[in-house]
C-alpha cells in the first residue's frame, strides 16, 4: 500500500509542468524589461532556431539536438546526427532553418567533424521529421583538419540573395594560415544552399585560392548576422587578450588576424605588426578589454521600439546582454544590460516571431530566457 501510494506521488510529480524561478525586472536606458526562464537543464547551448509552431530547435555543444517547446518542454535528443567531435571548443554548434522550411522541412547544422588529420568544422541540412533528422548530407567542410580542439568559429546566416555565410576560425594553433587563401582557417565562406559555389564569389577566378572564401584575416568569429538597413553581412569576432571586433564583413577583405590586433597574447606580449596596416580593414567596433562576443542579431521586432535596428549581443565574459546603437555604418552607443541578474556566460541570442528576445546560457546546467517589455 505504502509503494503504490508512494508510486503515485511520484507519477503525479513527473506529470507536472516545471515550475521556473519567478521573473526577474531589470531597469534599461530604455524602460523596465523583464527575463523568464522558459526552459533549464541543457547542457551548452550553442545554437537556437525557432520552428513555425513557436517551438524551438536547440544544439547542446555536447553533440544533442533538441526541440524546446513554447510552454519550455525538453524534447528528446533527435536522432540521425552526424559523428561529432565533442572536445575543448568543438561540438554540435549552430543551427538554421532553410528559408523554405515551411514546405521542405530542411535545417542546416554545423559541427565539428572528425577525420583525416584530425578535425574541422562541417555544415550539414537535413530533413527534420517528427524526432528525427533525415536525408542528412555534408554541403561543406573546412580544409585541412587540424589536430586541435579550438576556434571553430561556426555562425550560418542566410543572406538575402539565398546563399549561406559561414564563419570559421583559425583553429588557434594555424592563426598564420588566416592570410592565405589556399585554405579555409579565419574564413568567412559563402555558399548555395546545395553546397555549390555561388559564381560571384570575390575569388572564384583567383590561382591557388579556395573559390568557397568570402572574407579573410580572421580569428575566431562566434557571431554574424545580417544588417537589417544595409543588408550587409556583420561578424563578431574574439580577439585574443582583448581586440575583439564586430566587423562589416565584405567580399575580398582582409580583416588582418594575425598580422594586426587590438589584443595581446595570453600573459602579456604583443601580436603581429600592431593595429593597422595598409590593405587590411579596421574594426567597426572594438572591446579592449575583451567582452568575449558571441551570437547577435540586428532586432527588428515590434515590442521593442526603442531597440528598432539596434544590436543585441550575447556576452560570455561579461555575462551580459549588450545593446548597441547605429548611425548608418558607426555604433555610437552601447549599453550593457543583465549584468548582475543572470550570472552564466551567454553564448546564443535569437528574436522569436513574437518579437521577443530569447537568450542561451553557455552552462553545464544552462536556460533558456525570454526577455520581454515590462
């Protein structure tokens, strides 16, 4: 009797919807906002894409894909992954949905792809039906695979025209390969949706350069999104000791990594040649000292008014949202919000279809926050 009573309880306990810490208000130079945890207990979120239903598709670095509900369910890890190499800085990180999704069902991933002299980040689409992912196909990998397990880079984001930017790092012990166009490491690529090469790309007709390179001179870019006026690409990018960069990342340029930076190494030293060098392009924006930027995205939602075409930035140092202002091409203001009220490091940030903001901690036992107009 005891056992099926306490069997009961359990059950009854198992079937109850989780209950959240309470909101938490937060005073901006804008107004009152407030942040919802609409979901916890995943493990190093990397990348968020919201599903037509308002569900949401979440990669945990750990090498599980996941389907968040709006109400904050935990889904089952989908099956039909890919191998990844989950270790240091690699893993299973960002994730889109085809701009046709509605009707094709399609996602596109990245992830850190073992192989042949060691590893390197991969982009793959797949279908995704019910719990599953099928049809899943390599449309591209970054040439060569280095036995390191750092700077993957590995933001996607679809352009106006259809094809996809991908961002990739130097893989921190081939930093000099990010001024050579004979490979991939501290690239931005740009491609077709089938993995095709875009007949426009800047060195497509260039001897010795992979036709895939869109932009050059990198380090380790965690952050890219579309300018929602110019429709120019941006990239956020780590610097190593300070000098970490948002960039207008346009065809053939040379953003300088290793040569020229705002940063220093680990413990003190300097890098490279300085801070400028003729032919190679400065930063729209710098941090020094270092923020460590991570996702962002240009807002264009309507609950926000006030934040219209700003920037919104996800911190891991500094744990904070950050909130930049534009005139045209400069930032001319920044503001610094949930610096106190969230403590974990941000890594994701994406605007929903309700035009809220929905943020990913970078924790062992990270959350899923919503933030909204009080």
């Amino acid at each position: 009797m005891k056992y099926s009573l306490l069997a009961a309880a359990l059950s009854l306990s198992l079937a109850l919807p989780v209950v959240h810490a309470k909101p938490v208000e937060v005073k901006t130079e804008t107004g009152t906002i407030q942040v919802n945890v609409i979901a916890e207990g995943l493990e190093n979120v990397w990348g968020m894409a919201f599903l037509p239903d308002g569900s949401i598709l979440v990669n945990e670095r750990a090498g599980r894909m996941r389907v968040v509900t709006a109400d904050g369910k935990i889904g089952k890890p989908l099956t039909g992954l890919p191998e990844i190499v989950a270790q240091g800085q690699g893993g299973l990180l960002d994730v889109v949905t085809a701009p046709d999704f509605a009707t094709s069902k399609k996602i596109y991933f990245s992830y850190s792809e073992p192989g042949k002299g060691g590893n390197s980040t991969a982009v793959s689409s797949a279908t995704l039906n019910g719990n599953a992912l099928e049809n899943v196909t390599r449309i591209f990998s970054q040439q060569p695979k280095v036995n390191s397990n750092n700077h993957f880079g590995s933001r996607l984001v679809w352009a106006p025209d259809g094809t996809l930017f991908i961002t990739l790092g130097d893989r921190y012990s081939e930093k000099d390969k990010a001024q050579t166009l004979d490979n991939h490491q501290g690239k931005v690529v740009r491609i077709n949706a089938d993995g095709s090469v875009p007949k426009d790309n800047p060195f497509v007709k260039t001897p010795g350069a992979l036709p895939e390179i869109w932009s050059f001179g990198h380090r380790n870019m965690q952050g890219a999104a579309i300018n929602s006026i110019t429709k120019e690409l941006w990239t956020g990018e780590h610097g190593p000791q300070g000098g970490d960069e948002l960039n207008i990342d346009r065809a053939a340029k040379n953003y300088g990594w290793p040569v020229i930076t705002y940063g220093e190494n680990y413990g003190g030293g300097k890098i490279g040649e300085g801070t400028h060098k003729e032919g190679m392009e400065q930063p729209t924006y710098k941090w020094v000292p270092s923020i460590a930027t991570a996702g962002f995205i240009f807002y264009t939602g309507d609950k926000f008014p006030q934040w219209k075409n700003n920037i919104l930035l996800a911190s891991l140092r500094e744990q904070t949202l950050v909130r930049l202002v534009l005139d045209g091409d400069k930032i001319v203001k920044e503001e610094r919000m949930l610096q106190k009220e969230i403590g974990q490091r941000l890594r994701s940030i994406v605007q929903g279809p309700d035009g809220l903001i929905y943020l990913a901690t970078d924790e062992g036992k990270g959350k899923i926050l919503q933030v909204s107009p009080r």
